[in-house]
C-alpha cells in the first residue's frame, strides 16, 4: 500500500520545520553558490543527479546553515565518485567540517541508480522522509534521473498530491 500523507499531516511538517513557500535571499544565494561549485564536479561522467535538501530546500535556512547534498552515480562508480567531489570541495575549501559549518557542503548523502528507492530505509508512517522527498531540489540532473528517482519512489509513496511541488522543483535543473 502506498503511504500517502493528508493536508493535516503536510501542516504538521509545515509548521515544525518552518516550510516556506518561496525562498528568502539565504536560500537563493545557497542554490547560487551550490550553482557555482557545480561547475567544479559536472564533468565527472558517472554523476547522474545532484540535489539539495534539508532546511534549504524547504526555505527554512539560517544564515548558519550548511548546503546538504545528495549525490546519485552510475552503478558501481559510487565510491569513484564520492572520492572524486570529496577531494575537489576539500581542494576549493567549500566542504563542510567539524569546525566550519555555515555556508559549506555537507556531502551527506550517496547513492546509485539502483538504491534511490528509499522504501529500502524508511521507517513505516515516515511522514519526515516522505516530505523530504517531496521538498528535494534537483540542481543536477541527467539522463532523467530525478524522474527516474521519483518513479522509484512512487511505488511505496503517493505523490501525487503534491505535484505542483515536484514540479516547481524541476525548475531548479540547472544542469542537464
């Protein structure tokens, strides 16, 4: 059976993370500077999908706040390809560390092609990750992969409700 959240449960979600519906000049200058770096690791020929997630991505970040990232490879050039982006925002001094936070990547998230079903992990009822989900802006994205994404998740979650969302999200590719 496909989870699907109500208007009750999307508030819920609204109200405890700070949703916004439109990004403040934080949030615009994080997808600029996430634009920016971009152009650093696009090159890399197994990066399928780079997204931004988290307090950004549903326009509730601080000036504080970190850029999380979640980054889809070819299958099997995972580790390449983590190592790769890694070693690169290491080199430009943008990766997030212990002691320097804001403003920075977080490369929090990996996967490939064949694990962005996240049925995989979620908890059953995961309103938190299925609202993630929705929120989620791709900023990198080829050989349709972020429909790829979707279609994977659609098994498990209906989101179908909130396809204006999704589909605003899509304007955010920059790359394809």
């Amino acid at each position: 059976m496909k989870e699907s959240f109500n208007k009750k449960h999307h508030q819920k979600f609204i109200e405890k993370f700070n949703v916004k519906k439109n990004p403040s000049e934080v949030e615009i200058w994080f997808y600029k500077k996430t634009e920016k770096y971009i152009k650093y690791i696009k090159w890399i020929p197994w990066l399928k999908m780079i997204w931004i997630w988290n307090s950004i991505s549903m326009n509730c970040a601080s000036a504080d706040s970190d850029i999380d990232l979640y980054i889809v490879s070819d299958n099997n050039k995972m580790w390449l390809v983590r190592i790769l982006i890694t070693l690169i925002f290491q080199v430009l001094w943008v990766r997030k560390t212990p002691s320097k936070h804001a403003w920075r990547f977080c490369l929090s998230f990996f996967s490939t092609i064949d694990w962005m079903d996240f049925s995989t992990f979620k908890i059953e009822d995961d309103i938190y990750l299925y609202f993630w989900i929705i929120y989620f802006k791709p900023i990198f994205s080829i050989d349709k992969t972020y429909e790829l994404f979707l279609l994977k998740n659609s098994s498990w979650a209906n989101l179908n409700p909130y396809n204006d969302i999704i589909e605003n999200n899509k304007k955010y590719i920059k790359y394809k």
